[in-house]
C-alpha cells in the first residue's frame, strides 16, 4: 500500500512538465561561447572529454579558454520558487558540474562512479556552505552526502529529480522559512528527503537569499551535458472550495448510489471530512460544495477512498469505482473561470478496512490542493523493508519479477558481495536487470499475504532486454519455448545454468560474475554441439531498436547509453536478420565467448 502512494504521489510531479527548448541557447541569458548546442554526445567510461556530434537536443559546456570567468556559467531565462526539476546529463571521467536552484543552492554533478565513501562533493550531494570568518580550515560547514552512491558510469546518461521549495518571506522581507530539498532522485534512488538548507551553498550567485530567481549551471569545471531538461514551477492559482453540506444516511448501500434514501442527518462543514461519520459500514456520505475556479484550464481530480465512491463536477462523473485507501482514482476536466458544482458520494459496506476519504485538485503550476481535513485521509501503513542482503557470499532468491510490463514467473535472482546484482529468467536464459548497491527489496513476497510475490531491486537498475543472446547458424534469437532449463551447478559460490537447445542440437552453459575490475558483470556462455557438424555461433550484443552507439571498437553504448557492452574487440559486424531489425552481432570463435555489462 505505502508502494501505491509513493507512485501517487510522484504522479503528480509528472504532471504538467514543462521542456526547455534545447534547439539553440535561446532559454538562457546571455550564454559564453562555451555553451553549445550539440545534436549526440559520446564518451568511454575512461574517456575525459566527451565526443560531440553537431545537431539539436544537447547542451555542452566546455570550458575552451582554460580561464573561468563568472560568465561562463549558465543563468536560465526564467526564474523559480518552489520547483520540481528533472534532467539527463552525461559527465566524462572525472567530470564535475554543479546545479544551483535559485542560482544560490547547488546539486552537485560529479564523476563518483564505485566510489565508497561519499561526501558533499560527490555527485548528488548538496554542496557545503562556506564563511571566511569562521577561520582557516573552518570555512565549510554543513552539506550533505547522498544517502546512497547512485552513479553510473562516466560517458553514460544518468537522470537527476529535483522537488525543491523556496525560502518564505514575510511582507518586511524578513526568511521565515529555509529552502527545503524536499527530494532529490539520481538514477531512481532516493539520495536526499527533507533536506532543510540553512543559507545559500559555496559558489552561489549572492549571499542575499529571496523568494525567485533563476536556475544556474556552473560552467567552470569539466564538459557537462544536459538533455530532456523538464520542470514545473508553482506560481499559480488554484481551486477554493466553499462550504461543504452533507447528508448522511444508514443501511446497505451496494453502490454509491442515493435512490429514495432518507438522510439521518445533515449538516455544514469547512473540508471533506470522516468525522461526521458514525458507522463502521453500511451508509452511504452525501457532500456537495462550490468550487471557485481562478482560471480556465484543465484540473486534475485525485481521490482516495475504502469502499466505493464517485466524483462529480457539474454533474460528470470523474472518479469512480470500489478502492482502497491507498489506490489513487484520477481524471481531468477542462473547467472554465468561475463557479463549478462539486459532488463526492462515498458508500461503505463491509466492516473491515480503515474509514478513508481524500480528494486532491491539482492544475499545471500550482501545488495539489487538499479538499478534505488532514485527518481524513490516513497516512499507508509503516511496513519495514524485508531486505535480503549479499554480504558475506552469493545469494540466490526466487521471485516473480515485472519486465517490460509483465510478471515473469520463473525468475531468479543473484546478489553478490561485491555489490553488483542480476536478474534471471530461467525459462528464457536471459539476463532481465543488473544493479549496483544493497540487494534485494523482498518486502512484497513476505509481508502479510505478499500477494504480489515480487520482489525489487535496491541499487541502480538497468534493465536489459531479456532475450537469450546466442544465435545458431544465422538465425533469430530463440525463445522460452526452445531452450530447456537443465538446472545449475556451482562455480566459486556463483551458479552456473545449463541449457539444452533441441532445435540447435546444443548444450550451453551461462556463468555470470563480477568482473576483475570491479565495475560491472562479466558473462561466459560455452556451448557443445551433439553433431559432428559444429553449428556457426554469434552473440547478439544488442539491437536498434533499443539503440546502439558504437564508442569503440570493443565498446557499444545501449538504451540510448544507458549501458555499456564491452568485449575483447577480435570481430564486430551489424547485421539485419529480419524486419529491418538491427543487432550488433559478433561471431564466435569456438565454443565459448565473454562479453562485459559496465554501468
């Protein structure tokens, strides 16, 4: 249930994301010439410099004179209070940027790749604060390191989710409230929560904090990329409502639905609350209110309920249906300036469940607005983390796990002490995800019922593309219906799984390890032939349609280099099979073949 908010409550984050045009530098202020718009980027994990292609979509920094000049730090045209900001960006080796909200508080960008300890400085960290009057060797003060190092590796683009709110002001200008990072995401970890900022961070534009200003990025460090920059700001109006009336009635109410019901009782109140409510079921919660629409444009209707319920506004019916408390219920409605009708009928007809009723509006550039007393919609259940850890050796744990949207039911999982991780689909010999960090998040398979049986990963997760990557003879890819699972045997603690493909008249062996470096996964697949005809072999590394860049010629970026793949560099071909459909495929050379997964 707390799982279901959470996607709840990020839904409305993506709701209403406004994109900076990235088609010339005509979003910012007076740009240095060391800002560029680029169409790709490019770079190995141990490049130090980035390789850029011209075109639209990317911006660049490099610094080209050598000499770092206040200027040459990037100021956006606009200007933010409260904010939610999401971007890629892609750093080379030893890269280092920074972002500062307000120009006066800075995310830090930074190459942090498998580093152990981390610090402010590292990437995702908010930066420290700095005063030369607290004395040599003291000047830093506060700042804070990412709970958890969620970076990938240089030349690869990562993703980065800022919520910040603003500092307050009183109407003399006095702070009466300090900057909150209320959360800051780097690659789908939760690295910062609640993060109260105290002053402005080293580097800021001005020491003065106020209530607007624009985003700065600096520019006097590394290359630094940027793509897909995204935000919302939350500078207008929204909805009023005006007093509630309710009438409340007794009995069996299967739907919320009135009919020749008589109410019990009727009264007036401020919000949309349970505490008129006497029963633990069977009745039936009339409430009607006016909305006072500041402007026209569309407004969005989140509500939460145990039962069932509907939502009307001027009569259409929005939000519908039997939920739980947790479930969010959502619709649009374009609304015009004015006066709107709103109706909520909730209905309650089983005695288990705890009594719960929300109802959020939310527009494009506002903050979602609660129609209903604080209380009256209750917090999910606190349920701890079951966490399954890798410390000491391997292990394996057996789950359902969702891919591309659905539930594989045969998978395993693999975690090893050296903190990096993959998922397995036995039937299908395929690698579904690797991570780096903690394990596994099991709290789904044996908390209560653990209806879903599936389990989560709990670093950073690449997802692959699930297909079993060996080719016999020139031919596709094969599926779960041709490959039989023979089992595994063990190897330095780590499985080895065992194949046999009927139609190719093969047995195969598939060995997943970290590799020496440390940096990734290294995969062995050995295969022996039952004829005396040995079969031709080649080794899918990935296809076009998840997009591949050629970096090297041992080295491919996939998923939009979301990944690397690297092998020994002896062959490479692309090759189409069929449909058009584009693999980078290497050929074999003799029975066994290793390629690198490195993120």
């Amino acid at each position: 249930m707390r799982n279901i908010l959470l996607l709840t409550l990020l839904s409305w984050t993506c709701f209403g994301q406004q994109q900076v045009n990235l088609k010339d530098l005509a979003a910012f202020q007076h740009p240095s010439h060391n800002w560029t718009i680029e169409g790709a980027v490019q770079a190995a994990y141990a490049d130090t410099s980035l390789q850029v292609a011209t075109g639209q979509g990317v911006l660049v920094n490099t610094l080209r004179n050598g000499k770092y000049k206040r200027s040459d730090d990037l100021t956006f045209a606009f200007s933010h209070g409260d904010i939610h900001l999401m971007f890629d960006f892609m750093l080379p080796k030893k890269g280092n940027s920074g972002v500062y909200l307000q120009g006066r508080y800075e995310v830090q960008l930074a190459d942090s790749w498998t580093k152990k300890q981390l610090n402010y400085g590292d990437c995702g960290g908010i930066y420290e604060r700095w005063d030369d009057a607290r004395g040599k060797g003291k000047e830093g003060f506060e700042g804070y390191a990412p709970m958890q190092n969620a970076s990938k590796a240089p030349g690869l683009w990562q993703s980065m989710e800022i919520d910040f709110q603003a500092p307050r002001f009183d109407s003399n200008g006095k702070k009466i409230q300090n900057a909150v990072f209320k959360k800051v995401v780097l690659n789908g970890i939760l690295i910062h929560e609640n993060i109260e900022v105290l002053g402005v961070t080293r580097g800021a534009v001005s020491l003065q904090e106020v209530a607007s200003a624009p985003i700065l990025i600096q520019g006097d460090h590394t290359q630094v990329a940027f793509k897909n920059i995204r935000y919302e700001t939350y500078d207008k109006p929204s909805v009023r409502m005006g007093q509630v009336s309710y009438d409340y009635y007794t009995g069996k109410f299967t739907e919320p639905i009135i009919g020749a019901a008589k109410p019990i009782k009727s009264g007036k109140l401020d919000k949309l609350t349970y505490k008129v409510i006497q029963d633990k079921n069977d009745y039936l919660i009339h409430y009607q209110a006016e909305l006072d629409v500041p402007e026209a444009d569309s407004y969005e209707f989140q509500s939460y309920w145990t039962g069932s319920g509907v939502v009307k506004v001027d009569g259409k019916e929005l939000n519908q249906g039997a939920h739980w408390y947790s479930e969010m219920v959502s619709a649009q409605m374009q609304l015009t300036a004015g006066k709107h009708r709103l109706e909520v009928i909730h209905v309650k007809d089983f005695p288990w469940g705890p009594q719960a009723l929300g109802l959020f509006v939310k527009r494009i550039g506002s903050h979602p607005v609660a129609l209903h007393d604080r209380t009256s919609l209750l917090d999910p259940e606190a349920v701890g983390m079951i966490e399954v850890k890798a410390n000491a050796e391997p292990v394996f744990q057996r789950s359902f796990a969702m891919h591309q949207g659905k539930k594989k039911t045969h998978v395993i999982h693999v975690g090893d002490p050296a903190g990096m991780h993959y998922s397995y689909d036995l039937k299908q010999g395929a690698m579904l995800q690797v991570w780096r960090g903690p394990f596994l998040n099991a709290t789904q398979m044996w908390e209560n019922r653990g209806e879903p049986q599936t389990s989560e990963p709990l670093g950073v997760t690449v997802a692959l593309d699930g297909q079993f990557p060996l080719v016999m003879d020139h031919q596709a890819q094969a599926d779960s219906t041709e490959l039989v699972y023979k089992g595994f045997r063990l190897k330095d603690g780590r499985p080895i799984f065992m194949y046999q493909w009927p139609a190719a008249n093969v047995s195969i062996e598939d060995y997943i390890r970290p590799n020496a470096a440390g940096t990734g996964l290294e995969r062995t697949l050995s295969f022996k032939s039952a004829s005396a005809m040995q079969s031709a072999a080649e080794l899918v590394l990935g296809n076009s349609f998840h997009g591949i860049s050629a970096i090297n010629t041992k080295l491919i970026g996939l998923q939009g280099q979301s990944y690397f793949v690297q092998w020994d560099g002896r062959s490479g071909a692309v090759l189409s099979p069929k449909q058009g459909l584009k693999q980078q495929r290497i050929p074999v050379q003799g029975n066994e073949v290793s390629y690198q997964l490195i993120w």
